[in-house]
C-alpha cells in the first residue's frame, strides 16, 4: 500500500506512480525534510518530481522532492542520474504509407519552383515530382520524423519556427552550390536559413518526361542523414561534433523500406557501409580517427580537416559513425544505456537554454523593456534579466561542458581504453579495425 508521506505537506493526489527506473530498492538513509524532521527510508524511485520510499514498517510512502531538505534534493538528483533508463527499441519505427499526407502546395514550372508539404514538412524542388516519388520522399520525411522521436537521445523534434521544417531540393550541383552548399558535400542543413539542401543526384532521381522520378540508384541515406541534424536542431550546440555527425551517419545507415527503419536490422546496416568503404572508395575501409584527437575536435576544426585534406572525411565521418553504433549497441550490455545517460545530461541542459530564451522574450515584453529595431533593448534599473546558463556564455564554457559529458561514455576508460574495446567488439561481428 502506498501512502502519502507527511499529509500535512504532502501536495500530490492519491493516485499510484509508475516505479520505472529501478527493479530493486536502495538500502535504507537518514532523510530530512524541509522543516528539519528526520526520517528512515530507502527510496524505490524518483521520476523528478515524486520520490517513492520504502518505510522500516514495509509500507511505501510519496512525496514531492520540494518537501525535502536542500541536501536530500540533491541526493535525489545524483541518484536519478545513476538509474538505468528504459532503451528498449521496437523492430521497427516508421510510418505507414496511408497515415502520410502528401500534397502540392504550388507549381510554378516558369521559375522552376514546386512546393509540396506534409505533415510535419514543406519543401521546394526545382523540379516537378511524379506522384510515385513525391509519395516516398513524404514518407521518408515523415518516417525520420519518428524514428528521432523514438531514438533514446532526448530529441524532441520540432522547428526553430513556425510549425513546419523547411528544405530545399535542386536539380544539378551548380545550383545547389549556388544556394550555399558545400563544394564536397551531398547535402547540408543550413542552421541559419532553419532548412537542408540537397541536390538531385545525392539522393538517386531522373527526368521521366515532364516529372522526376527514382532512378536505379535512388537512395536514403543523405535525405536520413541532413534530416537527423535539422531534427536535433536544438542540440547541436552542446554536442562535439563527432556525435553530430555520428548520429546522422547512424540513422543513414538503418535500413529503411517502405517508410519503416528496421532497428533490429541496425547491423546490416553497419555491414552495407563498411562493405560500401572496402569496394566503393579509393582507400578502402579507413583506419578510425584516433580518439584523443577526434573527441575535442571543434566544427572549425572539422571542416579545416576536410578543406585541407577531403580524403581525411571517410576517416572522420567512419569513425564517428563506428563510435554512436558502439555506443548504441556494443558497449557495456549492448543496450545503450550510457548514450541514453549521455543525451538525458544533454538534454536537461537544452531544456535550460530553451527556458532561457522563452523567459528573455516574456522579459523584453514587460513595461520598462524598449526592444530596438536591431534587435538590442534597454530596460529598467529595477528589472532584473534571466540568468543566462554559463553553457551559452562562452566557447570555453561550451567547450568544458562537453568534456565533462564525455566522462560518462568514458565511464573510467581512457580513450586507449575505450578504443581496445571498440576493436573487440566489431571483431566479434567479424569487422577488423
């Protein structure tokens, strides 16, 4: 039987919580609530707000955390941090062809402008989609909609603004380059315009009369992969860029058919793209990036790497790729949990900077507040502005927070450590690095 821990203080209603987190129950401490009581339990679970014991007579009691001192709250959140957090992945994520709304917004054949639009997307082509196509580029948008949400990684996929993700489709390289994408690339998302490029050719389409249609060599993985960044727009600044781009290269990778990825499938995947290296690129499978380099490396620092020597891309962007896939499924149990734990500290963080920014917009709206044309305001000397999360204050502190996240994939490991395992793990698939 559960009860309410301390009525008088208690604000929760009598209805049972979920114990998720925890299948055993902590050995029993001393605890004290706010007003100085002092009591014995062992805690079954937190979810963040609610803490759940276990009393000395057996019975199980609720509380919110607030009722508890300072020193017991901070307990409680070192505590959550430890649990194991629920991975488990259907086999497959996606949508169904006849829940995916596809329709033509406008076609302007004059200034080779065509916008179409689902659900959750609109985008522009160059080019005039047949149906057939037009219905699988809708559902794979849509299908890496949900797979983002799915995923343990803390995404919560949603555009910067408005109520739709944007993206740009052209039908040759030159105007694609012309738009602002990269000399060497397939395809970009492009923060400042909030929407991903991506030429023709990336993504396997040819002119079938007056419609482009799939060609024998249509394919998803640059569509999935610039579509994984814009989905995890919100988090992009606070993750090293080998898990930016590793996330991306990971969903590429899954198989994906009929607007369905095939998590349980996840290492044929793995299979096609290192087969995919051994006969499609001059150099073959590349040796991983080292680690101790790769880790702190900088978006700067990326792209120097790629100016300077292209070549050095299939190493960087494998290398990435080998580590999320390690993480998703080889390291520790194989179940992902310190990924899980690794994008739950990212996550806390985003939501910090996300309520941040909401309260600087309720702030520049108050009496006393002159918001200028240019975007910079004055206010009030008895106004006080939201505290700005040290995270967003600096590149060092960005930098700092970013290492200290590292520590939990580390888990202990040095990364000589960590590299040795990698090796173990991918031989044991019959893959040598």
């Amino acid at each position: 039987m559960q009860r309410l821990l301390f009525p008088s203080l208690a604000l929760l209603c009598a209805t049972s919580i979920a114990l998720a987190q925890l299948p055993t129950v902590d050995p029993p401490r001393s605890w004290k609530t706010a007003e100085g009581v002092a009591f014995q339990a062992s805690i079954v679970s937190f979810d963040g707000t609610t803490v759940t014991f276990k009393m000395p007579n057996g019975s199980r009691a609720q509380a919110p955390s607030t009722k508890l001192s300072g020193d017991d709250q901070k307990y409680l959140v070192d505590w959550q941090k430890k649990q194991p957090i629920s991975t488990a992945m259907p086999n497959e994520i996606g949508v169904e062809t006849a829940a995916v709304k596809a329709e033509v917004v406008s076609e302007d054949a004059a200034a080779e402008k065509y916008v179409y639009r689902t659900q959750h997307f609109e985008f522009e082509s160059q080019g005039k989609f047949s149906q057939a196509l037009l219905r699988d580029v809708a559902r794979n948008f849509e299908a890496t909609y949900e797979l983002l949400k799915a995923l343990p990684w803390h995404v919560e996929p949603k555009p910067e603004s408005g109520d739709l993700f944007h993206a740009k489709l052209f039908k040759n390289r030159e105007a694609y380059i012309a738009a602002g994408g990269p000399q060497n690339s397939g395809g970009v998302y492009k923060s400042s315009q909030q929407m991903f490029l991506v030429p023709f050719e990336s993504i396997g389409v040819k002119l079938v009369g007056k419609a482009y249609a799939k060609d024998e060599n249509f394919e998803t993985h640059t569509l999935v992969h610039e579509l994984t960044h814009q989905m995890m727009r919100f988090s992009l600044d606070y993750l090293p860029q080998w898990v930016v781009e590793g996330t991306a290269e990971y969903t590429g990778t899954l198989p994906l058919h009929t607007g369905q990825f095939r998590i349980s499938a996840a290492k044929n995947g793995l299979r096609d793209y290192v087969n995919f290296l051994k006969t499609r690129t001059a150099n073959g499978v590349p040796e991983p990036y080292p680690l101790e380099q790769l880790f702190p490396i900088t978006n700067e620092q990326w792209n120097e790497v790629l100016e300077r020597d292209p070549r050095s891309s299939h190493r960087l962007y494998f290398t990435s790729f080998l580590l999320v896939y390690y993480f998703m499924h080889l390291d520790g149990k194989g179940d992902g949990q310190l990924f899980a734990r690794y994008f739950r500290e990212v996550g806390e963080v985003r939501k910090t900077v996300e309520a941040y920014y909401k309260a600087m917009e309720d702030f520049k709206k108050q009496p006393g507040v002159d918001v200028k044309p240019d975007g910079s305001f004055t206010y009030r000397r008895d106004l006080v502005l939201p505290k700005r999360p040290e995270v967003i204050g600096s590149d060092e502190a960005r930098a700092e927070f970013q290492k200290r996240t590292l520590q939990i994939l580390l888990d202990g490991r040095t990364e000589a450590d960590l590299m040795k395992q990698i090796r173990t793990g991918y031989s044991h698939l019959g893959i040598r690095l």
